[in-house]
C-alpha cells in the first residue's frame, strides 16, 4: 500500500470512529426519565428550558427534590464524590419543653434547642451550596407559607397531596440512578442546571425539545381511544404514591365522555374502579383533557385536588398508542 493510500486509510478511519464517537455521545446524552413521578421536571431542568418547568425554584416540591437528590446521590454515588466533599447536615432537636398538667400528663412537647448534626453523607460543594441558599430563602418566606397553610380552604386534600408527591419522589430516587449512570454527561449536565435553576442563573440549553413538552404542544391523537386502558395506566401510576389503599388493576367500569372539543377530541372523561384495603372498595374517578390530553385527575375522596397525569403516559396517548 502506498504512503498516499495509507494516509487515505487512517483519515477514512479517523472520520469513521469520529462519527461513531458523536453518535454515543448524542445517544448517551440524554436523562432517562421514564415513568418517574417528577419527568417532566428532571427533564426540562436537564434541558435548560426553565420556562417550562411548571415548580417554582422557592417552593417546598422543588426544595424536596434538591434536598433528596442530593442525599441519594451521597447514599448511592459516593464514590463519584470529589476530593473536596462536603458534609450533609441536618438539624436536630436537642433540648424540648415538655408542659404537663398536674396528673402529670403531657400537654405539649417545645422544641426551645437546635442543633445541626452530620447526616453520615457528603454531597459535592457547589451543588450543597446552592441547596443551603435555597432553604434560607425559603426560611424567609416561612411564615408567609405558614400563614396559606392555615387559610387554606383545603387543608386535609392538600396534606394528602403533599403525603403522595413526597411518596412519588421517594419512588423517583429509588430509581433515578438504575436508570443514569452516577458520572454520566447527562447526570453532570442535571446537576449543573438544577444548580443554575435554584440559584436564578441562566441555564446551559439543549437544542432539542422534551418530549414531554412536545406531546403537549401536540395535542392528543383524534379517532376511537381506549379510555379504559388509558384510565387503568392513570389510575395505577397515581396508586404507586397511595399511602393505605391498594389499587386492583383492570377494575375501571362505567367508562363515560362528557364532553368533546371542536376537533372531537375529549374533555372530561369518568370511571369507576376497585380498590382494596379501607373503606368500601369502590372508587370513582373524573379527568379533565386539554388540548386532547389528560391535564387533571380528580379522584372522589378530594375532588378538588388535581393529580397531575405520569408524564411518560401522556407521551405514549399522544403518539396514539390508546388508539382503537
């Protein structure tokens, strides 16, 4: 072979394994969020695109999310911590006040002591930075929060609603790092933007859009669905965050559509369905649609509390896989 040849040879080669290289990368970059509570989140953060992240960076879910992050990172990822790590701290009651009447039964239990005690975790100095400034910013809006809990209409629907998002979370990170890889480009990039997102910082932007945003800027398939299974998939997804029943799968009956939109596409759709454990078993269910895709869940025990519909199920209704 000919030096000229040659040279030919090893540029072919150098372009191919450069063009398999851009492949992984662009393969590899992306945050796996399938079936996860909070997808949409972790996606549109993961993608830069802060403007459709529908938590706002001072509020208790997103403050959640930051905090248990974190600790599942230090928990699950320790080994990919840097040299510099630092430790995670928690704040812990050490000295109470204990009022009792004159049996000597207690009236109530004061906390008039803290202290701030190591978790046994570490965590990466930038991101737990940014987590300590959060929570002093929400400390400051604590009263205010305090003050909505206490005129809010509905205390009980809300308290159950804050029980299953932090279920939902619990889930989330049970898996969030089966599903990314610790040291990943897309975990890194992840990491960067909450980071950025927490502190009000621009974001680095991927160029392409979720695919959570781009089904809802699609719109829901038209034709026959199969509203049975579609409410199957919903109800089964939003029974993983319930804290006592148990939903028995395959159970919707009395399926009904109230109403369409101009392109024939549902409004307000209506079931039953089983459930074990307390109360009677039997459960009712509405879901209102915009735009062709489910928006709320309203279950009859709290019916004015809107269960946001799994992200990744709304994907697979709007590529029409419920069609008939």
């Amino acid at each position: 072979m000919t030096t000229t040849r040659l040279n030919l040879f090893f540029l072919w080669v150098l372009l191919h394994n450069c063009s398999l290289l851009t492949a992984q990368t662009t393969s590899s970059f992306e945050l796996n969020t399938n079936d996860l509570f909070y997808a949409e989140v972790y996606d549109n953060i993961f993608r830069g695109h802060f403007e459709h992240v529908d938590i706002a960076p001072e509020s208790s879910d997103f403050t959640s999310i930051f905090h248990l992050y974190l600790n599942t990172f230090g928990k699950q990822c320790p080994s990919y911590l840097p040299q510099d790590k630092v430790k995670i701290m928690k704040k812990v009651c050490a000295e109470e006040r204990v009022e009792s009447n004159a049996y000597g039964m207690e009236l109530s239990r004061t906390c008039i002591r803290w202290e701030w005690v190591w978790t046994g975790l570490y965590a990466k100095p930038d991101l737990y930075a940014a987590k300590v400034d959060l929570e002093n910013r929400m400390r400051e809006k604590s009263l205010e929060l305090l003050h909505d809990m206490i005129m809010d209409d509905n205390k009980m629907g809300n308290t159950v609603d804050m029980a299953h998002k932090a279920k939902g979370l619990a889930l989330d990170m049970a898996t969030f790092f089966t599903q990314n890889a610790c040291n990943g480009k897309a975990v890194l990039r992840f990491e960067e933007n909450m980071k950025r997102y927490a502190l009000g910082q621009e974001s680095i932007r991927i160029k392409e859009v979720s695919k959570y945003t781009l089904a809802k800027e699609t719109g829901g398939p038209t034709g026959t669905q199969d509203f049975t299974k579609l409410l199957d998939d919903l109800i089964e997804d939003q029974a993983k965050t319930w804290m006592m029943n148990k939903y028995i799968g395959g159970s919707i009956t009395n399926v009904k559509e109230h109403a369409k939109d101009a392109n024939g596409k549902p409004l307000e759709i209506s079931a039953n369905y089983k459930y074990s454990g307390w109360g009677n078993g039997n459960g009712a269910v509405r879901v209102t649609f915009e735009n062709g895709l489910p928006k709320c869940i309203y279950f009859a025990d709290f019916p004015q509390n809107c269960k946001k519909p799994n992200a990744t199920i709304l994907a697979t209704y709007a590529k029409g896989n419920y069609t008939e």
